[in-house]
C-alpha cells in the first residue's frame, strides 16, 4: 500500500513509524519546510500519548531528552493552592507523563523515520493541489519551485492548523478564531520550583502562568523550565508561532506574581527566547475523510493548550489510523473505522478546551473567592473538584483505569 503523508511534524511522523510497525514500508512524508529545524518550546506528552509512543519503539529516546513529572498542581493569582493531583506512574498509570521539548521530540521521530523507513521524507514540498476522486488520489507538490504530481493509494494531511489540505476541503472556513488571550511561550534556566517535579499552573481566565520543568535539577538547585504566560486583552491574532519579542515588559504584566515558591516575573525575565502568538483553535469539523484522504492531527482538530493534549492526540490520531488500516477489510473501511473513533472523541474535547478544560477550577476560584481563601473547600467542594479534574480524563482518553485496561492498538498484541 503506497501511502503519503503531508507534514514532518509530531503526528505525520509518528503516523510514519506507526505505519512501519504495522508492516507499512511504502510510505512518503512530504514536508514544506527546508528542513526540519525542531523549533518550538516545550510540551507535555500524557500517559495515553506515552503508551503508544512506548508501543512504537520510541519511550528510551523521549527519556533521555525530558523529564517525567509526578505531579500537577493548580493555583490561583495569589499563589494559594487549588488542587493537587498526582501524574504519571505516580498516579497509578502504567506509563509515564514526559515533559519534553517539541523540538527534540521532533527531531527523536524524524531520526527514528530514517532508520527504519530511509530517506523517506521529501524537504521543500509545499502541498498544493489535492484530488481526492477515484481510488488512487493525487496530490500535488511545489518542489523546491518545481510542480510534481504524486498518486497513492492513501494521502494523509498532518501538516498543522494551517493545514492547505483542509482548506481545500473547506475553503470559506478562513483563519483560525482567536479567543482574545495571548500567549508568551519560553524556556528559562532558573531555580527549581516546589519539589522540582512538579507542573503548576496559576491564575484564572484573564491571566495565567503555566510551567514545568524539562530537566531534572541540577547541583545548583536550578533546571530548564518551561513556562507559558497568558492574558485576555488587545493582542494579535494571526497564528505565527516564531513571533520573537522582548521579554521584559511581559515579565512586568506579572510584576506581583511572586509567591514564596515562585518568582513568576524573574523567570519570565530569565528566558532565552520569548514567542508570542494568539490563543487559536479550529471549528470542529463534519468530516475528515474525503475518498481516500483525510486529516490527523492539529489539520484535523487544533485545540486550545488547555489541558495539555494537543501533540498528544495527534499521536493518538496516527496509532488509530494504523491500527485500523492494518485490520480493516479495505482503506475505505481503515477510514470510516479511523474516523468514527477519533472525530466524535476530538469534537467534544475541543468543547471542553473551549471551556477551559481541567482548568476551570482556577476559574471557579477566582469567581467564588476573588480575593482569595483560607480553605479552598470553603470555596470549592472536594468532589467538585474531582469531577473536574476526573472528566477531563475521560473525554481525553487517560482516566487511569480505563486507559490500563483498553486494548492495545498494536494488531494481535495481548493488552
């Protein structure tokens, strides 16, 4: 089966490897860039993403460029604790949670694609034309100036929210909504914070401060920290990762963000490099799958970073995609199997991210107990804050239990 895969990010390429692991060798990736430069910041691969990663060869190499936190906890704009809950293996998950950077995660799966499928991805080949009629669709590349035409029995668009594939699908659907939050996104060297392995986020829905380590600590006491800074107001809304700006007055909009574990405003003053970009997602779609075509990943159903899910259901997305093409009577049987698991699960994880996903409960903090608390169950009740957290799990696919026990999506393996 010859299969193309647009875009050498996250999702085409562990489709990629997916694809090998299932007995797939025919398998191209198409990518517009020049090269894959593995740019971005950090991210947090969940224990549903971190078992198929696992599945596919791939948890020593995340291993050795993250790190595995054991803990999430919430807090409100004052620095006071709304709810800690345990992550990873130490909540009882089989597999770990892993805080790595995009990058180097990206570049980990692009060498993983070399070595198992060969000079497989083709670099400076930007989609431009798509025909989805018939059994063998065609698609059509600008190669490095240059128009070729390249026909498969399967086209798979994973080449991100300004996916060209799904705007020749949708073509009136436009530029991605943007919520009205900006984010500043970074990485800085500074001290540890609370036990050093453990993912904070603070605030509430008009400003917000997220971050995590990427490292284990060092002799100093100090780590590599990953941290997003959020805030509602005038900002841009064109979804330009790269947008480089001075960190400075960012750390100033925090400038009474420091707590007794944290300096907020030091670290954001301490990054190397500060992104900014709107807060955007994608309209949930009525189909993704058109002939022998169709989505995966941030093409099919960007999110908001609420909740941490985003890479990892693109990993999800590739693992199901294989899995069914695999075990499935026919491609097209592959890919309505494919979409019916995947696209009603996405189009109501995109509602709950809308809504603020697990984080509600900052929001609920901040409304019920905007000066803050002295007992956080005076303000919000402990099952509520279960049944928040507990939710979320389900309709991302990682409550622990149900995650252990769900069949593996590697064909013929036992769990």
């Amino acid at each position: 089966m010859k299969i193309v895969v647009v875009g050498a990010g996250i999702g085409g390429l562990t489709l990629a490897l997916s694809l090998r692991a299932t007995g797939n060798t025919d398998v191209t990736v198409y990518e517009r860039a020049k090269e894959v430069r593995g740019l971005g910041v950090g991210i947090n691969l969940l224990p549903h993403a971190m078992r198929e990663l696992t599945e596919i060869g791939m948890a020593d190499r995340i291993a050795g460029i993250g790190t595995a936190p054991h803990a999430l906890a919430y807090y409100n704009r004052h620095g006071q604790q709304i709810w800690r809950e345990p992550r990873g293996l130490a909540a009882g998950y089989r597999w770990p949670q892993q805080s790595v950077h995009r990058g180097e995660l990206q570049l980990a799966l692009r060498d993983a694609v070399q070595e198992r499928l060969g000079d497989v991805i083709r670099l400076d080949n930007r989609l431009t034309d798509l025909d989805a009629a018939g059994k063998r669709p065609r698609a059509r590349f600008d190669s490095a100036g240059q128009q070729i035409d390249v026909e498969a029995d399967l086209i798979v668009a994973a080449e991100g929210i300004h996916s060209a594939a799904r705007a020749m699908h949708y073509p009136a659907e436009g530029a991605p909504p943007w919520s009205g939050l900006t984010l500043w996104r970074g990485i800085a060297d500074a001290p540890v914070f609370l036990d050093g392995r453990t993912m904070i986020m603070a605030g509430d829905g008009e400003q917000k401060f997220v971050a995590y380590p990427l490292s284990a600590p060092d002799a100093s006491g100090r780590s590599r920290i990953n941290f997003i800074a959020e805030l509602r107001g005038p900002g841009v809304a064109d979804a330009d990762w790269n947008r480089a700006v001075d960190a400075s007055p960012i750390a100033e909009l925090f400038r009474d963000w420091r707590f007794d574990w944290i300096d907020v405003p030091a670290i954001i003053r301490s990054s190397e490099e500060l992104f900014e970009y709107p807060m955007v997602d994608r309209d949930p779609l009525p189909r993704w799958t058109f002939g022998r075509t169709t989505l995966l990943g941030d093409a099919a159903h960007a999110m908001y970073p609420n909740g941490s899910n985003g890479a990892s259901q693109a990993i999800i997305d590739a693992r199901t995609l294989a899995f069914h093409l695999a075990t499935a009577g026919s491609i097209d049987e592959a890919l309505a199997a494919y979409e019916l698991d995947r696209r009603p699960a996405m189009t109501s994880l995109l509602a709950s991210t809308r809504s603020a996903g697990p984080e509600r409960v900052m929001q609920i903090a901040a409304e019920r107990a905007p000066r803050g608390f002295v007992d956080i169950h005076d303000v919000i009740a402990a099952d509520e804050l279960d049944d928040i957290a507990n939710g979320y799990k389900r309709a991302a696919g990682f409550l622990p239990e149900l995650l252990n026990a769900r069949p593996s999506l590697t064909p013929g393996a036992a769990s």
